[in-house]
C-alpha cells in the first residue's frame, strides 16, 4: 500500500520524509513561519497539526483536513500564574490572527498546576517542552518541531516516527490516560480508515 512507503524504514530516513512533509505543507509553513516571529521561549509545534498533514499527505487528502487547530507549546517558569500565561494567549491571538487554523497557546510550566483540577490525577512538573511532550496518551502523538538557532526544522520524537508512517496510534501508558487514547483514536479513524488503534 502507497501510504505505508515510509512504514519500518530506518529513523533517518522517516526524519527526513517527516521534515520535508512538513516544511512543504502551506497552511503547516506559513504558521511555523509566524509562529518562529512570536520568539517565545522554548517554543514546539506538537501534535495533530503534524502526524495529520503527514497522513494527508500520504493519502492524497488536501492541507488542512481533518486538523483542528495547531498545538504551540512554550515553557517559562520564571512566571507560574495564570495571568501570565494568559497575556502570552491574548498576544499570540493577536499575532496570529488571519491564519486558516486556530493556534492554541500553553506554557507547559504550568501543566502541574491544573492537571490535577482536570484529570483528576497529579502530574510531573516538566522542565521544557520537549519533556512534555512524552507524556501523550499516544506514543503517535508526541511529535514536535521547531526552527533552530541555523533556521533548519528541529524534530522532537521521543518514541520515533514508525507509528506515525504506519498509521498505527500506539498507548503511551506512563499516565492513566487510556481515555484520551481511545477518543483520540475513534476521531482519527474517522478521518483515515487507514488507521489502526492498538488498544490500551
């Protein structure tokens, strides 16, 4: 099957199929290019906006389907309350408005604090980004990217790409999240009948 091409090839050469999907996507560019402008600290494009324009790709689907917003991360511990982060919100909405797609803002500093309130359940304090994204109800899922400092794409994927380029939604059981994992999972098959969900 033409969508598996890249399923079980060796990480370098998923890295880079993965980048150039990504680099070349225009709705996934002309936000990554806004979002290098806003400067916040320790910044990461996550999640759904990545592993689905790469599933539009590999299946013929337009830029965009399926996608409901995009996912930026940023990590500032030098203020923990909610006021901070949300002046960082309100002046990303400002600077991203015209875009196609929503962006929705977090400081992943501040996740130990309202996780508890949400879910239920402590959580670790973080300390970047990229620790965060490791803790995603799906391995699938932990996927970030950045400009470096040289103004090339930084991957982040603590469990690889395979999944990702098998169109296999795999549990990532470090929290109870088995919920979030079989949602996630249900709304994707939705849109890529591709897709196979290994149960938790």
């Amino acid at each position: 099957m033409d969508h598996l091409r890249y399923s079980g090839l060796p990480f370098e050469t998923q890295r880079a199929a993965f980048l150039g999907i990504i680099a070349a996507d225009p709705l996934l560019a002309e936000t990554l290019a806004q979002v290098r402008e806003l400067a916040l600290p320790d910044w990461l494009v996550v999640s759904g906006a990545l592993y689905n324009s790469v599933w539009n790709y590999l299946t013929g689907k337009p830029p965009g389907y399926g996608i409901r917003d995009v996912d930026l991360f940023y990590f500032d511990d030098a203020d923990l309350s909610y006021e901070a982060e949300d002046a960082v919100i309100r002046r990303a909405a400002a600077h991203f408005e015209g875009l196609p797609l929503p962006v929705e803002v977090r400081n992943q500093a501040r996740v130990h604090l309202w996780y508890p309130q949400k879910f239920g359940r402590a959580c670790s304090r973080y300390a970047s980004s990229s620790e965060s994204v490791s803790y995603f109800a799906s391995k699938t899922h932990a996927v970030g990217v950045r400009y470096g400092s040289d103004g090339t794409l930084e991957l982040v994927a603590p469990f690889g790409l395979d999944d990702i380029f098998s169109f296999r939604i795999t549990p990532n059981r470090v929290l109870d999240n088995q919920r979030t994992h079989e949602t996630k999972g249900r709304r994707a098959q939705a849109c890529w009948p591709e897709i196979e969900v290994v149960p938790w």
